[in-house]
C-alpha cells in the first residue's frame, strides 16, 4: 500500500488555486502533524488542455489533462479535489467514484438533497472516501471558540447573528446570476452563516426559515433566515450577492447570558475576542481573551491534510464533517428553497 | 375658545417624568415654532396621591389627583398624556375620552387591534382628539434621513437592519417579565424596530414573520423578525429584553443599491452618517454627510407640540402618525404573536 496520496484536481480555476497553494504547503512542510511526503502533487484535468497545463506548471503538478475523463481513467490518480461550479459538482463526483477515486468536493457538494444522496451512496458502495470541503469545520480559531464555550466563559448560547453580504454588480455571464449554474446567495454565501451556527449549536435538528429572500435575475440575491436548533440556539443571519456589508467584512457575534463572542471574517475566522459582561444588564463588558489563531498557509491545508490522513489509513467517511452534517446542511437550504419557491431548471 | 391646552399626566412614572421634562421645556420657549403659552401643565392623576403631588411639584402643575377618575371628573383638563403600563392603557384611554378629554397616549396605544379600535372608534364618535404617542415619527433626526432617501443619495433601498436589545435580569414584580402586564421584548421594544422601518419604507402594507422567538416566563424574551414591504424593502430585526446588544447601543442601518445610512440609537436618534459606496463591489465607501440633530429638550417636545397644536385647531386625528399607521403597527404586532401561539391573559 502506498503511503501517499496522488492527487488531482478537477477544475483549475479561482478556488482550485486556493487548494493547490495549501497543497502546496504542506507539501513543504507547513503542517506540523502532516509531513510533506504524504501528498503527492498528481495531476490537473480542465476543459481546456492550456489551462490545465499552466495551472500544472504554476502550482507543481505532474501531468494536465483536457478533459476530465483522462482524469477519470488515470490509475495513478487516488484521489481528486473538485473545484467546479457546484451545479456541476454532481457529474463530477460520479465519475471520480466510479472510476475508483476518492473524492474531496468543494461546498456544497450537491445542490440537494437528492444530488448529496447519490454521491454519498455511490462512496458508500465504492467503499471510497468522500467528503463536501467545508473548511470551516476545520478552521482553528473556530475550535478554539468551540473550546471557550464549552468551558462555559460566555454561559449558554442564546443567539448567534452573521452577515455574509458581498456586492457583485450584474453580469449575465456570471455564474452567482445563473440559474443554470445554481447561482445566488445561499448556497454560495449562507451556507457558511447556517455551518458556523450548526457547529456551534452542535448540530442538533434544526428548523430554518426565511421570510425575505428577494429573486434577481431567478436567483436569491438577499436573505435573511433564522435558524433554530433543538437546544434553544437561534441563529440569525443574511446573506447578499447585490449588497455588501457595512464594514466590509464578515463577522459574527455569538451571544450568551454572560457574554459574547466576536468573530471577524467568520468564514475564514482567524481572530476572534471573548467578551464578558461588567454588570448583570450587560452594559459593559471587557475582553477576557484574543484568540489569535492564523493559518499555517491560508486554511484550506486543514481539510486537505484530514482527507490525506483518512484515505491514507483506508477510512471512508470523515468524523469531523460527516456526511449526516452534509446532509443536514443541505436538507436546511432545501427547506428555505422549498419555502421560497425556489427550484433551480434541472429540477 | 381657550388659544392653549390644559394638559394633564395619568400615572407619573419614568415615562412620564420624560414627558413632563419636554412639556417643561416646550413652556419655557425651547421649541421655535410653538410659544410656550399654549401648553399649561395642569394636573397630575397617580393612584396614589403622594406620588402625584410630589410629580406635580417637581414639574410644576398646578393639581394632583389620587385617583384617574378624579381627573376623568374635572371639566378644566382638556388632554392628557396617558403613560402607565401599555395593559392598562384602554381603560384609561376609554376612561378620559368618555370624559370628553383628548388623549395622547404612549405607544402601544392598544396591546391588540381590538384595543385599538375601541380606542379610534370611541375618539371618533366623540370627535376628540387621539393619538398614539409614537414619538419616533417626529424625530428630526429620522426626517432628515428620510430626505436624503427621497433624494436618491443611497440609491433605492434594499434592507434595514435594527437592534433593540437590553438586559432585564429576571425580576418576578418587573412588568416586562409580567404576561398580565403584557411583558415581553415585541410590545415594548420590537415595536421601534417595526415603526422605524415602517417609515422608511413609506408605511406600504407588510408580511411579518419570524421563526426564532423565545418565551420566558409567559413573554417573548427576543424575537427575530423579518417584515416584507409591499415595495420590495425588507427589515430584519432583533428586540430582547434578557441580551444587551454587543455595542450596548441600539444601531440601525439602512442598506441601499448606491450606500448606506448608519443610525446611532436609531429609537432615538439624533446622528445618522450618509455613506455612499466608492467603487462598484461597495467595499470602500465614504461619509458624505454627518447628520447632527440634537433634540430641543429630550425628543418628546415634537410630539406633545404637534399634538396641541391640532388640539387648539380641532383636528382629532393626526396627520404623522395617523390611525391607520397606528393600525398596521399594532396588526404587524398581533401577526407575529399569532405566528408565536401568544396570547395575553385575558385573550
């Protein structure tokens, strides 16, 4: 049995650089309990052999394919990370599993229920290992804010509020304002507002709705959803591809009955300060602790370096970002989709 | 025709204490458009008489009742300001216009639109003037904003977000923790959420949802709503009475397609800054005009002038805060707790 992984990815594009400059990372070293050797920089299939060749060449992969079929029909390859658009994620899948690949797949892995299902079943089947790249589940700071909580510093969890608004101006050639391509704000943005809450909130059953989502172009362009999970947990968030946030940034606050927790740019949370309350209405507090927890590389090294070390010791299924926790990810935006009325044209 | 109003204060609590401050002010020349000889504090009505005559002291009116019928019974009392607990309210509103007394009223006038419209009904049949005492519809500084909306400065308006939250540790004699007294965080605190939006978005007619409110004790203790407009605006809101805001300030902001508008202590504001986004994504964006509009006393003064002004012309319905504002704010109100499953006592 090899003691590395080859791997590959699908799709060399914005998100793929991300993965491979992480990958990259490791493979020098920059993970402390992963050691380089264990990743093998494999190879890059694109539609488009050029563009396969030159993301190679940038970022110290062994071969290019123009198709992905090449990809699928490589014995070498072990396994691929899929970096396409997600509305493309379902074929995608399904011809790594098939062809005996284990599958890392960029959030959220389908776009329902139903397209989770069959790629979930198919690992299942193929005994390979499959899991959404929900990186969140693996971002430190996020632990360490788990840790501050579970030690009772802010008392229980009352509410948990985040925004994740991004103002992109209307470009029919854009993929967040194409149906077809699943486009709009919740899958792309609010499924970190729903995660963060769900890991906080220890994914207990939830129920979501919504009574504001605004349609641009067929697709959401604007929510706001609350959350509320089986503990009393709340969550309160928005999410935009038409209207930024204030501040620019991404943050979250989570609320408890002795304190609270800010955490800047939540869905790549690096720093994050606990808050105590000075008097019992809360009107002053002071910070008890700046968790301070930057990225060995940029934070995508976390998942890949969990995916490495699962296939490499023949396990199929993550324990940190299970499939139930993408399922229940995903069964969330079906609902709110269902609630709106909302159903991409495929389905 | 007397050409000034004698007014009067039922129940002089904490309320009560800032209206008189304002009446006080209005009397001494603080407000330019309203001389101070048209208003003349004239009684005090407390259940019990100690208390009305040390208010009447300290404010300078010239009697003090221990009893509301005692002030419902003298014929020289031509308004009053109605400021005990909103569960009592319809008595005491029915009480003094039966007695031929117009009657402002704090907000909520009516803890249902039933109570409301025995309110309106019986203003209308005895041709009396009535009004709820919503006294942010007369703020200078909401005005203002309001202008720069109308003119386009922040583009069309897509959402506004508010928060009005506060820490009331659990007291079993504090009326907000009373279900008889009508406690909880929507009545006494979401309602500014709800008006604030209300007028912003030109009071067109609403949805009102939300799915994350928690009782304590009977009473909402924190709602999370989201109102649609019939115009395509949507407000997302959070009032409690158990969680201060992180801030401790209660912030709104308006969202637009060109900017935004930051509003400091939005229920009584008076700064707002005008900010207009620098580049197409609205991730860099720039002030173009601080909004300062200090209060002439404490904010009360604008609508106890309004209110003796259409007094001393005969008009018994205002033409700010009209019935039918009133109306959808207490029905947006009873929407919601029908959602929740919340009735009062004695519904």
């Amino acid at each position: 049995m090899k003691n590395y992984v080859n791997w590959a990815i699908l799709a060399p594009g914005r998100i793929a650089n991300a993965m491979a400059t992480a990958m990259n990372g490791i493979k020098n070293g920059k993970l402390p309990n992963i050691s380089g050797d264990k990743i093998r920089l494999y190879a890059v299939a694109s539609r488009n052999l050029e563009r396969a060749k030159e993301f190679a060449d940038k970022w110290h992969f062994e071969k290019a394919y123009g198709s992905y079929e090449e990809l699928y029909n490589d014995p070498e390859v072990d396994a691929v990370y899929i970096a396409n658009p997600h509305a493309f994620h379902l074929d995608s899948v399904l011809g790594c599993l098939k062809s005996g690949k284990h599958v890392l797949c960029e959030k959220p892995a389908g776009c329902s229920r139903d397209q989770l299902n069959k790629m979930t079943s198919l690992a299942r089947e193929k005994n390979l290992f499959f899991m959404e790249a929900m990186w969140t589940a693996f971002n430190p700071c996020i632990r360490e804010i788990k840790k501050e909580i579970s030690a009772g510093t802010i008392g229980n969890i009352i509410n948990i509020d985040s925004r994740f608004c991004n103002r992109n101006p209307y470009d029919p050639n854009d993929r967040n304002y194409d149906p077809r391509q699943a486009g709009g704000a919740l899958l792309d943005l609010g499924i970190y507002n729903i995660y963060f809450a769900m890991m906080l909130a220890d994914f207990s059953p939830i129920t979501a709705e919504s009574s504001a989502v605004r349609m641009l172009k067929g697709v959401d362009a604007w929510n706001s959803v609350n959350l509320t999970f089986e503990n009393g947990i709340v969550t309160s968030f928005q999410d935009a591809m038409d209207v930024p946030s204030t501040t620019g940034t991404h943050d979250a606050v989570i609320y408890g009955t002795k304190g609270f927790i800010t955490v800047e740019n939540f869905f790549m949370a690096t720093k994050a300060d606990v808050h105590v309350y000075k008097n019992i209405w809360g009107s002053e507090n002071e910070v008890i602790r700046e968790i301070r927890e930057p990225f060995a590389v940029n934070g995508y090294e976390y998942e890949c370096a969990h995916a490495t070390e699962f296939i490499l010791t023949g396990r199929t299924e993550s324990d940190v970002h299970t499939f139930k926790k993408s399922e229940d990810l995903i069964d969330t935006m079906d609902a709110l989709r269902r609630d709106w009325g909302m159903k991409y044209p495929w389905e």
